[in-house]
C-alpha cells in the first residue's frame, strides 16, 4: 500500500471504531432501557430493529447517493447527522429518543461501511491485502465494540444504575462525531477509479438486483445472515444474560460483556496475518465447531451468584470466560466472507455488493435479536443462548457451500455496461 494511502486508511480506521462504539452500544443500552424507562424486553428488542432496519433501508439508495456526493463526503455528512442525534439524547431523556438516534446511526453507518469497502479496493493490489485490511478493519471494530462497553458502564451509577446519569455518555459521543468527520473530509483520495466511466448512478443502484443472479453471492447471502444473527443474538444480550441468569450488578454485567468484543477483535486482528497462510473455510470451520461445543456445554451448566452487588471480577467464575472464547473462535468468519465475495467480483462492483452485505446483514441481526429477546422474555436466558446452537450448525455448511461455488468463478475484471441498463 502506497503510503500516500496513509491519512485515508486512518481516516476510515476512525470511522470504523466510532461506529463501532454506536453500533454494538445496543447490549447495554438495551439493558438501561429495562431498569431506567421500565421498557419490556420485547420492545427493547425493537433498538437492535432500529439500527440494523434503517442500514439496510439506507443500502438501497447509497449507492445512488455516493455516486453523487462521494465517499468521503458522504460519510462525513453522516457523521454530522450522528453528532446531532447524539447531543438529542441527554437534552430529552426518553426511550423514543433512543429509538430515533438509532436509526440515525444505522442509516450513516450503511453510508460509512459503503464508502470504506469501496476506498479499499481502490487502495489495495491483490485479493491477500484486501482480505488482510478487511479483516484489520474488522478486528479495530470490534476494538471499538470491545470500547463500548466499558465507555457506557463508566457512565453507569453502580448503586443506583437506573439513574439516567448514563446518559451523558451521549455528549462524548456527539463530540467524537464531529472530529471523525473532519478526519474523513480532510484526508485526500481519488474516488474516480470507483466506478466505470459509462455508467451513471442509477445504473450503479441497479447493478444490486443483478448481483442475485450470480449464484455465489447468494450463497455469501444466507451466510452473512446467518453469522450476523448469531453474533448479534449473542451481543445484543449477553449484558442481560450476565445480569439475570448470572445474577451481577448492573455495570459489571456491561463490562463483563466486553470480553466478548475483545474475543472478536483479538480473532479477527490475528486473522489478518492467519488468513495470508491457511484457507479461510479450515480457519472458520474449526471455530465454529468448537463454538458448538461450548455453547453446548457451558450455557446450561451457568449458576446465579449470591454475592450481588459485592460481586467483582475475582469472584467471577470459569464459566463466565466461555462465551468470549466463542467470540475469539468466531471471529474471522464476518470479515472472511465480506473479503473473499468483494474479492471475486470486479472493483466496479463492490459499492452494490456492500449493499447487499450491509441488507444481508441488518436483516439478520435484527432477526436474532428479535427472537434471542422474545425467548428469554418467555422462557430463559439458557434457553435463548441454546436457540443459537441450530443456526450456528447452519452456518458450517452453508461456508462450505459458498466456498465450493467462489472456487468456480472465474478471476474479477471490470465489466461492461449492459445494454438492458442504459436508457
């Protein structure tokens, strides 16, 4: 990579961790929701539906909207629209408020995800070092995830934690906003090679429908569905899952979450240098197996603590530690899948196919969620940890499939206009 790059990969590195921070804020947020506005979890699940529905009703038209504005501005002009909705929020506490600011965040993240796959291609030469920065831009989200975490427990009142003092965390956000939108605004970088000189945007928007004709992307489909609803079925929970199967305090149950961002960041930062050497499906395939075993294993074996709000991280027991070691082990799947499907098409293509990524995957962390939260509302918190198992199985052999078919298509190239596009 040329080190002219240098400002660009940086700027989007930002970009990448703040939202991050406001993406995977919905396990805590989800948890406060419950204690300081007295919300059911069913319609806390609705925030998971908010950001990942407005992503994915964004990708239909970002390509459209890119194509005129360009990448960097238009993820800098999400970034203000963030800033907003986050210095809304502790100005007028309310469950609704949130609900808005999430939407907010969903609809410039599609923009943000959009413009940084695209400003990949453009800066790297070979399918290796795009798979490599892709899975290093994951693993800095999930830094970010991992950061989320803790920057709202801090803000949590540990013996009052349904005080609305957590929502200050907001006017840090709002302001960390703004600074990652003149980062991606100042930093230098040539859009046009983008996009094929025949082709307008709407001929560009169109090109996302087109993309399901090819059998592979379908394939890439059903696994980034699947492997976002596992994930975000875990994430998106997990804090409630600490706090009321386990038994901990309200901040501790927030902080202990983390560990599962970390076990994704750690992964998917090491797969940047293991998936240069080992093929991706050896690497994902025995994650997941493992993962299945744990689950299997540890989620029904958890006990609730007696200790309550005495209770700290050197009380904690083995069993809490296993869920982020699923995270570590599940890790490189997301950024493999993404890396391998945009690596087998032409450059001129990827803005639509990250559409697709951003719709596949809005639909299926908002499906896990939605049903992770009505099973443990009906039944338990074992029990919807366990609902995980049958998807996960799943998701083996669907990455085998997809692996198969990507084996078969021929190496990416700049494609033509078609003349059923033009006029």
């Amino acid at each position: 990579m040329d080190r002219r790059h240098l400002p660009i990969v940086g700027a989007i590195t930002l970009t990448f961790f703040l939202f991050a921070i406001l993406m995977n804020s919905v396990g805590a947020v989800i948890l406060q929701s419950v204690l300081t506005f007295q919300v059911p979890k069913t319609q806390a699940a609705l925030l998971e539906g908010c950001k990942d529905l407005s992503a994915a009703g964004a990708s239909f038209v970002v390509v459209l909207l890119l194509a005129r504005l360009g990448y960097r501005r238009g993820t800098a002009l999400g970034l203000l629209a963030v800033a907003a909705a986050c210095f809304a929020v502790p100005l007028t506490p309310a469950f609704w408020l949130l609900e808005l600011q999430f939407v907010v965040v969903g609809a410039a993240f599609a923009i943000a995800k959009t413009s940084a796959y695209v400003i990949v291609g453009l800066i790297t030469v070979d399918r290796k070092q795009h798979a490599s920065m892709t899975s290093a831009l994951e693993g800095v989200f999930m830094i970010g995830v991992l950061s989320s975490y803790w920057l709202f427990s801090a803000f949590i009142d540990p013996f009052d934690p349904a005080r609305p003092t957590w929502l200050g965390v907001y006017w840090v956000l709002g302001v960390a906003s703004l600074i990652v939108a003149a980062a991606i605004a100042l930093a230098p970088l040539d859009e046009r090679l983008a996009a094929s000189e025949a082709e307008s945007a709407g001929e560009q928007w169109l090109w996302m429908p087109r993309l399901l004709a090819r059998p592979f992307v379908i394939a890439f489909i059903v696994c980034a569905f699947i492997d976002v609803l596992v994930e975000q079925s875990i994430g998106s929970w997990l804090p409630t899952f600490n706090r009321e199967v386990m038994n901990l305090p309200a901040a501790l149950a927030v902080q202990l979450a983390s560990l599962w961002a970390m076990g994704l960041a750690v992964g998917r930062l090491v797969a940047g240098l293991t998936l240069r050497r080992v093929p991706w499906v050896w690497v994902t395939g025995v994650g997941m197996a493992l993962s299945v075993t744990i689950l299997a294993v540890v989620v029904p074996l958890t006990q609730p603590s007696v200790a309550g709000l005495r209770f700290g991280w050197l009380d904690l027991p083995p069993a809490a530690f296993a869920v982020p070691v699923v995270g570590l082990l599940l890790a490189p799947i997301y950024p493999a899948l993404c890396s391998s499907v945009l690596s087998g098409l032409p450059q001129n293509r990827h803005a639509a196919m990250t559409g697709l990524i951003l719709i596949s995957s809005a639909l299926g962390g908002t499906i896990g969620s939605f049903i992770t939260g009505h099973i443990f509302a009906a039944l338990s918190g074992k029990a919807a940890f366990l609902a995980i198992l049958p998807p996960l199985a799943l998701l083996m052999v669907a990455t085998i499939v997809f692996d198969r078919m990507l084996r078969r298509t021929e190496p990416p190239s700049i494609e033509p206009v078609s003349p059923d596009l033009v006029g």
